[in-house]
C-alpha cells in the first residue's frame, strides 16, 4: 500500500531527527521506539521540540504541532502522517 | 543647495570628469551645464515635485542638481524596479511626474523623458531655491519604504569639508536612491573628486570598473564588500590600487574588516555610522568593529550626537531630515536609532535592530552575533539569521547560507553546528539551510523575520 510507504518514510524522518537531537546533547544514543514519550522518556525540552516541529515541517510538508496537537508518544507523531 | 556646489566645483576645474563609466565621463563644466539645462526645463514644465527612475546613473547628479535650482524636490526611485513598481512609488509620494530614461507608461503619474527636460537658457539661481528639498528612500521592502525629506542647505553642511592634493576617483557601489550612495556623491563632489560607475554592483562589474577607471576609493555596504573580497582574484589585487575602502549601511564584522586589512594593506578603511534619518554620524578608521565610546561624549554642537538608553543607541542630530513623508516634522530632541548595542572593550557594538529581535519562547536573541560566528567558519561566504515562526516557542533562530564554491555542505553544516554551541541554546540556529543566495536590498541584507514557509 502506498499509504504503507509514506508512513515508514515519516517515521525514518521522525525517528533520524530525534536521534540527531541526541547526538547534539552529546549524552550518546538512546533508544527511540514509537512507544517512547517525548517528554517523558525522550526529556526533550520545548526548544527541541520547536527544532522537530521545523524539521518535520520541512522534510515531510506539515507537523502536528503546527496544527495544534501535541502528540505524546512516537507512535501518535508517526500515526499523524498516516492520517 | 547642490547646484551651487556644482557651480562652485566647475569654476575651480570645469575639464576634470565629474562623472565616469568605462568609455565616457562627463566634465564638471559639461556636468554644470547639463543641470541648467534641466533646471530650466523643469521650470518651464512647472514640475515642483518629481520621482526619476535612471538606468544611467550618470544622469542622477545633473538631474539633482537642476531640480534643486528649479527649485523642485526630486526622489531617485530605485533603477532595479519596473514600471508596476515605479506607478506604486508614485501614487505613495503623490508625484504627478516621473522623469525617466526608460521608455515608461505610467497610470498614476505622467513619465517625462529625461531628453525632454533639456531646455535652452542656463536657469539663474531661483530666489526659492534656499529652500530645496529632497525625499530619499529608506530601505525596505516596495510597499513598506519611507521617504525622509532632508533640506540640502543642511544636508551638504553634514558633508566633510576635507582638502584633498589629488584627484579622488571614487566608485559607489550604492543605488543613487540610497542615503550611502548620496553621501559619497556629496563627498566627490565637495573634494573635486570623479564620481565613477559600474555596469551593476555585482562584484564582477565593480571589479572591472575599478580596474579600467583605475580607482582609488570605493565605498558600500559591508553585504557587498564580504561578496567582493569572495569574487577577487589574485590578478585582479595585482591591478587595484585602492587607497580608501568605505563601509555603511550596515553593522560591520571584526572579521571582515580584518579581511579587507589582510587583501588591501596599503588602504584606509572606514565604516561609517549614519542612517537616513540622522545623517552621518561618525567614520571610523582604527581597523576596528563597532565605535569608541569616546563618540558619547560629544556635546551640544556637534552635527550628531548619540548616547545610549537601555541598550539602543539615540541620537541627536543638527543634520538630520526633516521629517518623513507625509508625517509631523521631526524636532530637535533625542530620537531612537533602532540600533540595538552593547558596550564591551571600551567599544559600542552593535548586536542587531530593534525590529529585528528574535524571541525564542521569551528569550531575545540577536541576529548579529549570531550571523558572525557562522560566517567565521571556513567556507562560508554570507550569512542570514532570522526568526521563523515556531507553534512550540513563537519564533525559532534559523540561518540561510552561501557557501564558498565546492565546499561540502554536510560537513559545513557540522562545523557551524559546532562554532554555534559556543552560543546560548535559543540563539542557535535550529534549521541551517544552503541557498545559492540570500535576498538583498540594495546591497544590505533583507532583514526582518519572515513567514513560515507555506
């Protein structure tokens, strides 16, 4: 299903720019999986999360957070592309 | 008024070019007639307000000259503007006439052939011209431009008197619609100087034209010399023999001023402080960034005094407009520049205009500081930072850049991550985007935050 590819797509894209985060704070790898929270687990703060709104925003047209939502989870923000 | 210095400059040297491009100059005496000429023709078309869009900028300082005697009040719209433009100029400053060397219609104004102009008779002093005026443009976007009315008498006792013992050939890589561009006319003429030309302010043109004319001081905004030093060759250093190097218009970079230092060792070279509005303010030559503090200290009866209140420097001006278009006459007070500074080293440095502050979830960043740590990183050509708008933090610190010719990008991108974590969080640049170039007006970078794409 097309549907199918695009959504892998966006969660590469979600999952590469959060790593990226990641290796900029310098504290190594983590593991991101769709279960993790963003805040919660991922400790990102609101400029991190300003920088995945831009990021997502250019590399796939549109970001929840532009739209209002705020997804809590991986998952939710890759289930957003599918929608 | 301008025509008077004119008369005076073609009494003392009437066969010096006053004007140059390669191929053709125009001596101060055939420069005084031509301005006669137009005084008298804009006398006979009763023309007392007029907008003028030149391609040839040889034509600007004969046209200013003549309506400054006429007396009418001229505006130089900017050449780089097409007919659309020039009809939305001319509606906003309410000139019925635009004199013009392109064949142009107009809706909201009559286009005057500047050939048209060309009258017989040479047009005695009128008694009205004491008080000729001028409006310049202010930079910004069609649309969002000011028009500063300043009164010549005080305009030209703003320009420096300084005795010279050789003829200054000087470039102005300026529009003529711009306040820089006006000072340097000013100043060339006041010293007797030739005022020369290139085809464009592209690097390239200006380089061919300072080494065919074989110029000996140039002058424009930092935007345009960091683009300059990029384009020069080493051939074309061997060629130049620049005496002076001046910078306006914009805040200038330690770094580029030090570049200039390194590529020109045998010139002088200034950055200015001035605006439109207020005139300029001071030339600074040390080699250094920013201003000596020592300029605060000036008292009742210099031309331009400032001081600074809660980090914005405010100035005082004896040469400054008379008042924008279309709005209340300025005072003789204190008035905010927009220029945001701090004061560190003995030294007021600029950190970015008031306009342009980027708010990243309530902590102000300054682009300034921020486009000279990106534009320190090898292989970095120009810099923008700017603010876009972000739903979590209501802006976001972004930066567009050129990058020097076969520089990897990615790894570009890497160092100036790095040069930036020396940076406060909010002030580094969330999204670093290469472009082949960044947006100008009038050879300043275009400022201001702009929209989210989409």
């Amino acid at each position: 299903m097309p549907g199918d590819t695009w959504m892998r797509d966006a969660e590469k894209t979600i999952l590469r720019t959060v790593n990226e985060l990641f290796e900029r704070r310098g504290e190594g790898t983590l593991e991101v999986t769709r279960a993790s929270r963003l805040f919660e687990d991922l400790d990102l703060d609101s400029l991190e999360v300003a920088e995945l709104s831009a990021a997502l925003e250019d590399e796939l047209g549109r970001d929840p957070f532009s739209e209002g939502m705020i997804p809590p989870t991986v998952g939710e923000l890759v289930a957003f592309y599918d929608a | 008024m301008l025509m008077s210095v004119l008369r005076e400059a073609a009494d003392e040297v009437p066969d010096q070019p006053a004007l140059a491009a390669v191929g053709r100059s125009l001596t101060y005496e055939a420069c005084l007639a031509r301005s006669e000429s137009f005084a008298s023709g804009l006398r006979q078309q009763g023309i007392e307000r007029l907008g003028c869009v030149l391609d040839d900028p040889m034509e600007v300082l004969p046209l200013l000259a003549g309506a400054s005697a006429a007396p009418s009040e001229a505006c130089v719209y900017p050449n780089t503007v097409d007919a659309s433009a020039v009809d939305e100029y001319a509606a906003r400053f309410q000139h019925s006439w635009v004199i013009t060397d392109r064949p142009m219609k107009l809706e909201n104004a009559t286009a005057v052939p500047i050939s048209d102009l060309l009258a017989d008779g040479r047009a005695r002093p009128s008694d009205d011209a004491e008080r000729a005026s001028l409006l310049v443009l202010t930079t910004g976007t069609t649309g969002h431009q000011r028009a500063a009315r300043h009164d010549w008498a005080r305009l030209l006792t703003g320009v420096a008197q300084t005795q010279v013992d050789r003829v200054e050939r000087w470039l102005v890589a300026y529009n003529l619609n711009q306040f820089g561009g006006l000072q340097v006319l000013l100043h060339a003429l006041a010293t007797r100087g030739t005022l020369t030309f290139a085809r464009s302010n592209q690097p390239r043109d200006v380089i061919e034209t300072i080494r065919a004319l074989a110029v000996t001081h140039a002058s424009g905004t930092p935007t345009f010399w960091r683009l300059f030093t990029a384009a020069l060759s080493q051939d074309d250093l061997q060629e130049m023999g620049l005496e002076q190097i001046t910078l306006g218009g914009e805040a200038v970079s330690q770094q580029l001023l030090d570049r200039l230092e390194e590529l020109f060792p045998e010139a002088r070279i200034c950055h200015i402080y001035g605006a439109t509005e207020f005139g300029t303010a001071l030339s600074v030559c040390d080699g250094r960034s920013g201003l000596p503090i020592s300029v605060l200290e000036r008292r009742e009866g210099a031309k331009v005094q400032l001081r600074i209140v809660d980090g914005e420097l405010h100035s005082r001006s004896s040469v400054r407009m008379l008042g924008y278009h279309g709005d209340e006459p300025v005072r003789d007070e204190w008035i905010p520049t927009g220029d945001l500074v701090e004061v560190r080293d003995d030294r007021i440095r600029f950190v970015g205009r008031t306009s342009e502050i980027i708010n990243v979830g309530g902590a102000k960043v300054h682009p300034l500081p921020v486009e000279e740590v990106i534009a320190a990183v090898d292989g970095v050509e120009l810099a923008r930072v700017y603010g876009r708008p972000n739903p979590i933090t209501g802006q976001l610190a972004v930066a567009e850049v050129v990058s020097r010719p076969e520089v990897d990008e990615e790894q570009l991108e890497k160092e100036i991550r790095g040069a930036c974590e020396a940076l406060p969080r909010a002030a580094r640049p969330r999204r670093i985007e290469f472009v082949d170039e960044i947006e100008t007006r009038g050879s300043k970078l275009a400022r201001g935050s702009t929209g989210a794409r989409g």
